[in-house]
C-alpha cells in the first residue's frame, strides 16, 4: 500500500528532528569517550536494530544507549538508555510515553546496580500528563512543544503545521519544498536555541550521571534470626518481649546504599562480604 502524503511528512519532520538531536547526542559521546549505539549496523550485534534484554530473557528494541567502553566490536556496559519520539496529535501521547516506559524501565532495572541514566526526547504534541507520567518514573525528559517547531520553521520562512483536514496536495507541496530546502542545518541549531534552557538541563541532567562522585556510603550489617508469626496480636507481643539478649545473633547480610553528589541513590543487599566487596569494586572509576 502506498504511504499516504500526510503521513510521509509526518515521518519526514519525525526524521528530522531525530536526527538533529543525533548528532547532539554524538558530539557528547565523543566529549565523553563514550560509544554512541544507534539503529544501523554494528558488528557487535546482529540486525540493524539497537536490542538489549532485560532479567526475564524479554528483548527491548531501543533507539539510543550510550556505552562505557564500547566499540564497534564489542558491547559496552550501558550508562545511559535514551529514546525519542514526535507526535503530532495528543490522542497517541500517552501511550506513547507507555511505550517508552516498557521498553526503558525493565533495562533499567537491570542494570539498577549501575544506575543508568534514562532519558526521554519528546517533540510535537504531548500532553501534560504523558510527560509528568515520564518524569514521576525517573525519567528525564527534553520537550520540545509542537508550537516551538512551528516558530521555528516559520522563522526560515516554512510553513510546518498541518491539520488530519489539510488536502493531499498541501502535503504534497510540503514535501517538495522539503525536498528543496538547503538550510537544514541551521534550522536544527535554530531549534535547539528556542529551546536552549531544556536543552542545557537535559544535558546538564545526563553529565551529572556520568561524572558523579560518591557523597557517601552506609553499610548495615544486619543480624538476627527470622520469627514468622501468623497473627498481627502475635507480632506485637512478639516486639514487646524481644530482648537482643535473648538470642545469639548471627550475620545475615549486608545493606549497602551509596549516595552521589548528583542526587542518585543505589541501594543493594548482599549475603556475604564477598558478594559487598564485589559490588563496591563495581563502583570505583
């Protein structure tokens, strides 16, 4: 079937701003020696798409991950999982914000020992709700308003906007000019600037992750033997007659939780010291 005018310029502006942001995304990667995975070939993975897999063997197909010691050939451990997404209507928003949460969170959760950074590209018509919903998981989210594209466009004198109502032949025309349009470059700069405190804090946000140091750490060694009791009467009589004194207490596991000077916390719980020591060499730079 033949992809219908609106649509195709609905992926052409989706395409454009994707890329745009790519090549931000880019020259971080190489600021930081970082790899930058993208959809496309890699030697290191079969296909053309960017594909990691969560605890439960389930595949998430991404649209960006940057790696710390990643190359062509070899898969790096991931610091920061990121996609990207443009909407020209609301109705799709929320589930769209769905969709990125479903792929990204179960990734996250993974490598929570880490804790990557996980961002979200919003640009067009989102509602409110979608990105608050984004954002209230740990998200962080660069918007860019469907009515700041359209500024935007307008400044180089070209006419983005259009209505499910608009003709074919609009869109036609729209695709044509498109098509001849040479300043490309400088109308992706010229977003970025309309947009340039979100733009800064999104990327702020995302260097934060990636040279934060350690504030502080506790270590809890947790000792005792477990009491089951069946009735919440049972548990309190339970607490008002325990004494610590009573009882030999042994090591049951450690509680380790790191704090770092860019707000982040990971907490994790081991059963020996080993297993402690293990993660915290995880941790060092």
């Amino acid at each position: 079937m033949a992809q219908s005018p609106a649509h195709k310029w609905g992926q052409i502006i989706g395409d454009f701003i994707e890329s745009s942001i790519e090549q931000r995304l880019e020259e971080f990667a190489d600021q930081y020696n970082l790899y930058l995975d993208k959809r496309g070939e890699r030697k290191a993975r079969s296909g053309k798409k960017v594909t990691w897999t969560d605890n439960f063997g389930n595949t998430h197909d991404l649209d960006y991950v940057l790696e710390k010691d990643g190359t062509d050939e070899h898969i790096g451990e991931p610091v920061a999982f990121i996609e990207i997404a443009w909407r020209r209507y609301t109705k799709h928003s929320r589930n769209k914000a769905q969709e990125i949460q479903g792929a990204v969170l179960p990734l996250y959760n993974k490598f929570a020992q880490s804790s990557p950074f996980i961002g979200a590209i919003l640009a067009g018509a989102f509602t409110q709700t979608a990105v608050r919903q984004l954002e209230s998981l740990g998200f962080n989210v660069l918007y860019f308003p469907y009515d700041l594209i359209v500024k935007g466009f307008k400044d180089f004198y070209f006419d983005v906007g259009s209505e499910e109502s608009m003709p074919e032949k609009d869109f036609r025309q729209k695709i044509e000019q498109w098509n001849k349009f040479q300043q490309k470059g400088k109308l992706a700069s010229h977003l970025f600037q309309l947009n340039q405190k979100e733009v800064d804090d999104f990327f702020m946000q995302l260097e934060g992750s990636l040279t934060r140091a350690i504030k502080l750490i506790s270590i809890t060694p947790l000792h005792g033997k477990k009491f089951e009791l069946k009735k919440i009467e049972e548990a309190i009589h339970f607490l008002d007659q325990y004494s610590k004194g009573d009882h030999q207490l042994r090591l049951k596991k450690f509680e380790l939780v790191i704090h770092y000077t860019n707000g982040d916390v990971i907490s994790a719980t081991f059963n020996s010291k080993n297993q402690a020591k293990r993660f915290l060499n995880t941790q060092l730079p």
